[in-house]
C-alpha cells in the first residue's frame, strides 16, 4: 500500500497542506503551509480569526528510508482581540511542535531517548547513521539540561 506524500503528512497535523517536495538521496525537503481559520491566543485563549501575516519555519523530522526530512513550515500570526490581554499578536500553536523548538516532538524524543541510553560519543554516531546531523556536544548540553528526579540508590548504604 503506498501512501501520498500528503497523506503522509496528514498524521502530524490535518491543517497541513503540501506546496513543494524535494527529493535527494541525502534529504527529503518539503515547505508546507497550516491553513487555519483560527487560532487560541496563548496567553488568554481566545479565539482569534483576524490574521496578521505569516512566518517560516524550519524544522526537522525523523528520517524516513535513510534520509533527512527537512521541513519549511508556514504558520499563520494573529491578532489578539482582547482588550485585556497584553498580547497583541501571536504566533500559532501547532500540536506537534513546542515554540521556539527546530525539530518536531516525536524526534525529540528519539533524541533524548538515544542520548540518555548511552554516551553522547556514542550517542553523536547512532545519531549520525539514522540520518539525524547532530554533534555529541549537543546532545551533552540536552543530558545536562534535562530534568532528572534524583532518588537515592537502593544499593547504597545508609549511615
């Protein structure tokens, strides 16, 4: 069963739709749009149907057959109409991306779980061959920035 490339894209979010893709033997590259009519405001979450402008985004996503999927997003700005909020303009939420973030959750995820499994050397050249560019000094700086609950060990004894 073969599925379109808009199909594809479909499962990380029903308001994508595909303009362009690209295909090399290194890298899948799309640009796709989020037609939305609306969005919450994130401050007071109020829903906003006034349009400010669009932005680009780059994001990456997991490797699909041995290549990099490479992703320019173009997501709506709003206006926020509420006098009381002290957002004027936002940008849109999307399910599948924090803000600010330049890769998808679900390769996150892959990320955190690959660093945390083993060292970041190792880590940097699992990373590497599943198609995923990352250096083993970042993939330190996400060991280190994460938050771990720290629970003493039950093969320590205690005094």
């Amino acid at each position: 069963m073969k599925i379109s490339m808009e199909e594809a894209l479909f499962h990380l979010d029903e308001n994508l739709h595909l303009l362009y893709h690209n295909q090399t033997e290194e890298e899948l590259f799309f640009i796709v749009e989020v037609q939305s009519l609306s969005a919450l405001c994130p401050v007071c979450h109020q829903l906003s149907r006034r349009s400010h402008s669009r932005y680009c985004r780059k994001v990456d996503d997991l490797p699909i057959t041995d290549r990099h999927v490479h992703f320019q997003v173009l997501i709506h700005k709003w206006f926020c109409d509420n006098p009381d909020c002290s957002t004027k303009v936002f940008t849109e939420r999307l399910a599948w991306l924090q803000p600010y973030k330049r890769k998808t959750d679900r390769l996150e995820n892959l990320i955190e779980k690959i660093a945390f499994s083993t060292n970041c050397l190792t880590a940097e050249k699992v990373c590497r061959a599943m198609h995923i560019p990352l250096s083993h000094d970042t993939l330190l700086r996400r060991v280190k920035a994460a938050s771990v609950e720290l629970t003493p060990s039950p093969f320590r004894g205690h005094r």
